[in-house]
C-alpha cells in the first residue's frame, strides 16, 4: 500500500472509582491476581482485529497519543471506543465513532450537534436501520475483521465434542432454558451425541478456541447480535452453526419498549445457507435440528468459506481505511 499518514486510534474501556478516590488502580491490580490478563470482551476484540489488520497492511497508526492529538487537533480522530473517550479529545477534532460505541443513540440524541463526528461506524445493517431513527444519513456500517489464522478448521482426524451449546441467554431464562435448551439436550442425548456447554460472560477466549478446534457443530443461543463475533469465529473454524434467530422486537430492558421500539433483529446479522441452518422457537427446534444434523454428516456445511470471502481482518481494516479516506476531509 501507499505510505499513509498514521492514523490516530483511541480505544479505552471505562474504568472509574468504585468506593473511594483512586481505587480502581488497586482492584485493577486485584483483578490480574485472581484472574489473569484482562479477557478481551467484543469492543475489545474489534479495536485488536482492526489494529492486527492495519499491521498486515504496514498501514501506520498512533494509539491513544491525546499529546499529539492536542497538539494537532484538526486531524481526524478514530474512536473505536468507548464513548467517554470523547471527553479527551479537543472540541474542533473530527471523529469517526463507532463501532464501540453507545447501546442506543438516546443516550445522547444531541450529540452529532455537539461534536465534529464525521461518521458513525456499526457492525451491523439492522443497527444501521436502529441507529438510523436517531441520527439520520450519518451511518456507515462496519463489521469486525476475523483473524482467520487462528480461527482455522481443526486437522483433528477424530473431534470429541460432537455438539457445542453456546448459551447467551440473558432475558427470560427460565422460560427458554424450558422450550429451547431442555428439548435440544434431551435430542442430543436420545441421539448420544456428545455435548458441551459455553455459557457467554463465564468463559475465557481461549475456551471457546479450544473447543474450536474439538467440535463438529454447534447450537448457537442468542437473542440477537450486532455482529456475533463468537458465532464468526467459530465458522470461521469450519464449525457450522444452528441458530436460533426469532426475529422480532430489540429487547434490552434498559430501552426497550418503553423508549425504543424497533425490529426485526437477528442473532446472525452474516449468514448464508454455507453457514448452516437456523431455527425460530420451538415449533421447528427439534425438526430443524434432524435436516442440521444430517447436513452435519453429509458434510454439506462450509461456514469458513464465508468468513474468508468477507471478513479477513486485511479486507475490513481495508474498508476501515476507505471510510477514513472518504470522511476523514473536508
């Protein structure tokens, strides 16, 4: 590629004081005792694959330099995230946002009146559609990279995990785990398929890689994604997927219905019939998952050829790049 002037990233998750003055530096400390390096969560995850693909592409880039960025305040600023990052920024910098960015533009409807925000990035067209209601013709859609190098099929001759559940339900569990999870475990069970379950927010990254490379499918359980980065990484490795995408209304409580009401969504905003199959409820849960499973057997799935053709962390750092070169003057 051409040389480039380096790009000015910011990312920085929000870390402030629980209980007295300054305490965050000690339970920061605390934590890495007790758990390790920090685990990247999704908004991390898009601000590593996005600078691990700016490296491939020898592209140059700054990160977090608030010196320089005073000191040069005109030039853009891409915040990757987390919106208290625009705090630190001078008030006349331009800034390409997103996509780690606010759950709902109602958190700060006046924003795009208040900052220099050249353009808005989201993962996602159903979040574009959302995002959209709030902030009209200011919305561009960006879905992460996938390092497809360590997300890659498995040479295994004999995978021990035949099913992989993975569980991201967080809204009405106790109702779901009754029609969705209790059917499809009895099924998998009546069939003497193996099983392991990955409850979202109680594993490790490196957990879900190494099931990546010891399952032959997996059950993918949630409400509905902006991306769906565990879902991308696991066909990324060649494992296809049954998901459960019902469609319907947003559901976070902290909006929905009381100040946003928007739909559909989905659970797997990427998708083509390579990937595997998806079901809506119930009602076609265990009838969907026997043409799945066959499917499974037969070999008719190739997931990781959907994730190569188009999310490369090259190709969407490179479509990161197109959107700076197209907001990023005047």
């Amino acid at each position: 590629m051409p040389l480039r002037a380096p790009l000015n990233l910011f990312y920085e998750e929000p870390d402030s004081d629980r209980w007295a003055p300054f305490d965050r530096y000690p339970r920061r400390l605390v934590r890495w005792a007790l758990r390790g390096p920090k685990q990247p969560g999704g908004t991390m995850r898009v601000y590593l694959n996005l600078c691990a693909g700016l490296d491939r592409l020898n592209v140059p880039y700054r990160i977090n330099d608030y010196r320089h960025i005073r000191e040069n305040p005109h030039e853009l600023a891409c915040v990757i995230g987390q919106p208290h990052v625009l705090a630190k920024l001078p008030q006349e910098t331009p800034i390409l946002f997103g996509t780690s960015i606010y759950n709902h533009p109602s958190d700060d409807p006046d924003l795009l009146c208040r900052r220099r925000i050249r353009r808005v990035l989201v993962p996602s067209p159903w979040v574009e559609k959302m995002f959209s209601a709030v902030w009209p013709e200011r919305i561009s859609v960006w879905p992460s990279g996938i390092d497809t190098d360590r997300w890659s099929p498995s040479r295994r001759a004999n995978k021990d995990v035949d099913v992989l559940i993975y569980d991201k339900i967080v809204r009405h569990r106790s109702r779901y785990m009754r029609t969705i999870v209790e059917p499809i475990v009895a099924e998998l069970r009546r069939r003497r398929l193996s099983v392991e379950v990955l409850r979202y927010g109680f594993y490790r990254e490196e957990r879900l890689h190494d099931l990546s490379r010891r399952t032959r499918a997996m059950i993918y359980l949630s409400h509905h994604e902006t991306q769906g980065l565990a879902a991308q990484q696991m066909l990324a490795s060649d494992v296809p997927l049954f998901a459960w995408d019902h469609g319907g209304l947003w559901k976070d409580p902290k909006y929905a219905p009381h100040l946003v009401r928007f739909g559909p969504v989905t659970s797997v905003p990427y998708w083509d019939e390579r990937c595997g199959m998806k079901f809506r409820g119930s009602g076609d849960l265990l009838a969907g998952f026997d043409r799945f499973w066959f499917g499974v057997e037969a070999g008719l799935y190739a997931p990781r050829e959907m994730i190569a053709e188009r999310f490369t962390l090259e190709s969407q750092a490179m479509a990161y790049l197109s959107l700076v070169d197209l907001y990023g003057t005047g």
